[in-house]
C-alpha cells in the first residue's frame, strides 16, 4: 500500500477488539494545532484522552497511532443517520492543519495524495461506502468545523472517495443567496435528513441555532464558497441534486 507507514501507537483507545464487518464509516479531521509535533503528542497522551487511527504529517508521512480493529477516541458525541457516538464504527484520520483558531491553511498536496492513497485502502478493505466518508463537522456540527472549507471534497470525490453534487457551477452561481420559500426550507432539510445529517435541538441551542449550524456543516462540505448558515436557491439545488443519489 505505502513505500513507508510509521508506527507510534496511542494509549487512547477502547476494548474489545471490534470486527471488520462493524466499520462503516471513515471521518477526517484537522488537528487544530500550531505545531505537528504538539498533535502529535496530544494524540499519545493518555492524559488527553483523545486519538485516532492514522496522522497524515505534513510531509505527507502516514503514522498508525491506533490498529483499525480498536476503538479510537477521535468523534465524540456524534451523529450521522441513525448512528450515535460513532468511534465505535469508524476509522478516524487526523490531518495536519492549524484549523481555523490557528491561521487555517490549505491542505498540501502530499498531505491529499497520502489521504488518496490510505482511504482508497481502507475503503476496500473494509468494504466502506462513499457516502460514508465524512468530515467531523457532519457529524458534529454543533461542536466542530473540520476538516473545514478548504479541504478537497470536490478533488477526492472524483477520485471514488466521499461524494459531490452533479450541478454546473454556472447554475449554481446564478442560485447564490436567492432566497427560498418557507416550504423549500423544510424540503432543504428533509433532503439533509437523507443524506445523513441528523437535524434535532441540541440541548445547548435553539432548534433555530442548530440548524443554522447544520447548514454551515452542509456549506463547508458542499459550497465551500460561502459559509453564512443561511439557505438559498443554491443549498436548495445541491442538496435536492445530492438527497437523489442516495440509496
């Protein structure tokens, strides 16, 4: 698979020993850190609690912190479909980035072309499917933004890796901040509710809150141009375009 994969495995993970067969699901995250070396230990520190199967260095060096049958501790409270606090069914992958607390940067290309590389792996092993791929912020949109706008979704998707809308970008750009009737707002969500987002009131925000943060979670995988929380023609269209590929 790699010419090199490094090893410096974490303490920061749950027993038993999971089955192939219950991994369904692959979520990315930034590291949110200044420096890698930080990550990196804050990631093999018992004292964090926090981990996740694999770090993409900056260099685009791969390190396995966590073999894939454990349960690393990298979603936390987390939703998507029916599914709840998914670590337990999932593989996480933390890449190198400041985030947006930190001066977040775009994603460098070794970085990508080591995520191509180690998913496409995962994906196959493990039988995951593409609408399976998920950034941290889908699943826990009222607590984080990563890996954020600037990751690649459009790039890896058509390289069989998560998935994308199929609308121009003219149509799209002629949509932008039109606004919509009440009615297109609940069929806005509705089609969220089927592509996996989980709408409901979090017990911190408004039901009006949360789903303005689901929308900004919706932007920053979908139209990353953007990221405003409120919805118009455009959210609309790609969310209808993306709610019909779903099986």
């Amino acid at each position: 698979m790699f010419n090199k994969i490094l090893k410096r495995y974490s303490p920061n993970f749950s027993l038993p020993k999971r089955v192939g067969s219950t991994l369904r699901f692959i979520i990315i995250h930034y590291t949110g850190m200044k420096k890698e070396s930080e990550a990196i230990e804050r990631l093999t520190n018992a004292k964090s609690k926090v981990s996740s199967h694999y770090f993409i260095k900056s260099n685009g060096e791969i390190i396995n912190l966590i073999p894939d049958l454990y349960t690393a501790w990298h979603a936390g409270k987390s939703k998507w479909q029916k599914f709840n606090y998914l670590n337990k069914n999932s593989i996480g992958i933390e890449i190198n980035n400041p985030g947006h607390d930190h001066g977040y940067s775009n994603f460098k290309k070794k970085q990508i072309n080591s995520l191509i590389k180690l998913t496409k792996y995962l994906i196959q092993k493990y039988k995951i499917k593409k609408f399976n791929i998920l950034g941290h912020s889908d699943v826990a949109p009222d607590r984080k933004k990563d890996p954020g706008e600037k990751f690649p979704w459009r790039y890896l998707s058509k390289r069989k890796i998560g998935f994308w809308h199929k609308i121009t970008y003219q149509v799209l750009k002629k949509s932008r901040n039109q606004k919509i009737d009440i009615k297109s707002q609940n069929i806005f969500f509705k089609n969220l509710n089927k592509i996996g987002y989980v709408i409901n009131s979090n017990i911190n925000f408004s039901k009006k809150k949360n789903k303005a943060l689901i929308t900004q979670a919706f932007q920053r995988r979908f139209r990353q141009e953007l990221i405003n929380g409120k919805i118009d023609k455009e959210c609309f269209l790609i969310s209808k375009n993306i709610a019909k590929l779903i099986k």
